[in-house]
C-alpha cells in the first residue's frame, strides 16, 4: 500500500512539470562565425536572433510552440560545411536560415535536401544555390542582377572604360560576381582585366599595381571582409586614385571603418539602407547596445548591416511557412514555401519558380571618409 501511495505522489508531482513543459519548433542558423567570412555571418546571424528575441513563440496549427534558434558554424570553409549541416539536420530543425556565403551554401546543401529539411539562403547570391533543386530558397537578388547594376553604375554614372577584376582563386562567390560584372560591363562597350588570388593573400600591392598599370577606371573586389580591408589599407598606402567597387558582402561597419580617414572611394552594392525603416533601426540599435556580445558581434558599434536585416526578414518567413504548413514537419514546411509572402523590412518578399526572391531593385551606396558613415547614392534598378 506503501508503494502505491508513493507511486501515486510521485506522479502528482509530475503533473505541474509536464504542464510547464513548452512545444518546441526549431529554427536552424547555418552562418560562419569564424574564418574570413566570420565578421559577416556573425552580423547575419545578429538578424535572426533580434527577429528570435522580438518574436519567441509561434502559433502552428493552433498551439503556441517556443521557437529555439540552433546554430552551427560552417567555418567559411566548403570542407567543414558538411559537418555544420549535419549538425542541424542531427538537431531535427524544421528550416534552416543561411548562410553568408554561397560556396558554403552549395557545400551543405544536399545534407537538407536529403534530410527533406528547407533551407532559406538570406545573402547567398549565386545562382547556383537555388538551380537544379526544390528545398533551398532565397530572400535576397541574385548575382546576374548584382554584377548588371555594378556595370552600369560604373560604365553610366562613372563613365569608366576599363575595369580591372580581383577574385579569391575557387570561390563561388567573387567569381560568380565577377563573371556577371564582366559580362555585363562589356556589353556596354566596356573592357575587363581580370586577376585571381590564392586563398590566404596578405599582400595586394601586386594586384594594385597592374590596375593601375592597365590604366583602369574601377577595382572590383567582390570578395570577404577580410580581404577587402586587407585591400583598401593597400590601396590607400599606394595612393590608388580609382574607386573599389565591391558586391554585398562589402556592407559591413568594418569595411566602412577601414575607409575611414584614407582617400578610396568605395561604393558597394547591398539590400539596405540605414535609415529606410525607422522602426527597425531603432530597435536593432537599442538591442544591440543593451547586448555586449550581439554589439561585439557587430563589429563594435550599432551601424546596421544589410544582412542583419536580410536575417531578420528571413527569420518571418520562416515563421510564415511554419504557419501555412500548420506543423513542424520540415517536409510539409518545404511544401507550402513556394506560395509564402511577407512584406519585409528590406521589401516584399515572394518567391519565382526557382525558389529565388522576386526583386527588382538595389541600393548603391559609399562610404564618407570623413565619418566612416555609409551614404546612400541611388536605389537602381536594370531593366
């Protein structure tokens, strides 16, 4: 009788336990924290966990669940993105949000397909990424219209001739951008000179120096922050006198802090504009400044990057397909991601029938030397 008595307390107390335990959706971040593309996937990710801190819970299929962000860190590296896949596909997330860089995005990419998990891209800008499969979407616009809007920017507004090209050696990215660029540029009557480097460069003067040599009228490094401050301090030392021009992956606080106090033009392509939504500005700074690490993962202050914002539009998204499947079954999350819409803090967002964002502008913007501020130039579109 002893027994059962205490077999019964025993399960009373149970009782409040199990009450408060939480439904439990799991959002997968798929970013670098580390390796030359760590400072940018960090200010990816500070998107998403803003976006987390905003909106913890979601509402699937009528019961409220706690949303937890799993992370894994990639490493910038095509060799260690297998296993940082694997690790989110181990940890059952229902949708995975990443990553900065394309290359990475490519390299874990089957891992999801074959696990039938979705994958959001959020800055991942090569065509590849979505092409030939129906589980990785995108919120971001692609290269082909990145590199089309670099090269009429630099032909039309800066009435540049020759542009000189700077690539890492086998990166996705910066070659895929480059391709584009060249393509585009020489289109419009335009001639290229086109160098590639070794992964692990330190010294550019080399590179530098040709662009010059060749009597360029542009640089165009799309390549990591790493590599572009490397840059701009090398450029500055030797007195180049033509603007950088750089892809997405150059919106970033550090980038702007190495222009600082020199005399390089740099002007950069992105997906947004401080200043173009006041709400959110002003939320994301004042998260950011009660955070110490969120504020050192930003590269030390609260200027906001545009894959901050990419993060943080993807993170709805994420919540709007979990709320059209009505389950956490990352199958039937990929199922309904075609038809799902959200009006975003960077635009509209709707998908085309690669799984690609539907998007028709970008922003073209500088850096004031002066400040170490971006300025906004134009909003271009190409038809």
């Amino acid at each position: 009788m002893k027994k059962v008595i205490a077999l019964v307390l025993a399960l009373m107390l149970m009782v409040p336990a199990l009450a408060l335990a939480e439904d439990i959706v799991k959002i997968g971040i798929y970013e670098p924290a580390s390796g030359d593309s760590g400072a940018g996937g960090k200010q990816e990710a500070l998107g998403v966990q803003y976006a987390n801190v905003k909106t913890p819970t979601v509402e699937i299929g009528g019961k409220e669940y706690k949303v937890e962000l799993v992370t894994a860190d990639n490493g910038s590296s095509t060799d260690k993105a297998p296993s940082a896949a694997q690790k989110l596909v181990s940890e059952n997330v229902s949708v995975v949000l990443g990553s900065y860089g394309s290359g990475v995005s490519i390299a874990g990419s089957q891992y999801f397909a074959d696990a039938k998990i979705p994958a959001i891209g959020l800055t991942c800008t090569n065509p590849q990424v979505t092409a030939g499969n129906s589980h990785y979407f995108r919120v971001c616009f692609l290269d082909p219209f990145q590199g089309t809007v670099l090269a009429n920017y630099a032909s039309k507004t800066l009435g540049a001739g020759t542009a000189y090209c700077l690539g890492e050696l086998g990166n996705d990215y910066d070659q895929g951008l480059i391709t584009y660029f060249k393509q585009a540029f020489e289109a419009l009557g335009g001639t290229v000179i086109k160098e590639d480097f070794p992964t692990g460069t330190s010294d550019f003067t080399s590179y530098l120096t040709n662009a010059a040599m060749y009597g360029a009228n542009v640089f165009f490094c799309p390549v990591s922050i790493a590599y572009s401050t490397q840059i701009i301090s090398q450029a500055s030392a030797q007195g180049l006198e033509i603007p950088v021009l750089g892809g997405d992956t150059l919106d970033s606080n550090v980038v702007a802090e190495a222009a600082k106090g020199t005399n390089v033009q740099v002007i950069i392509t992105t997906f947004y504009q401080e200043g173009a939504n006041a709400e959110f500005d002003e939320g994301f700074k004042a998260w950011l400044n009660s955070d110490a690490e969120a504020l050192t993962n930003n590269g030390g202050n609260d200027m906001i990057s545009a894959v901050s914002v990419m993060g943080y539009d993807g993170y709805y998204t994420a919540l709007a397909a979990l709320q059209a499947a009505g389950t956490t079954d990352s199958a039937a999350v990929m199922a309904v991601l075609p038809g799902v819409e959200i009006d975003g803090v960077s635009g509209h967002i709707a998908f085309d029938e690669t799984g690609d964002a539907i998007r028709t502008s970008a922003f073209v913007k500088t850096v004031d030397n002066a400040t170490g501020e971006w300025l906004f130039l134009t909003e271009q579109t190409v038809e």
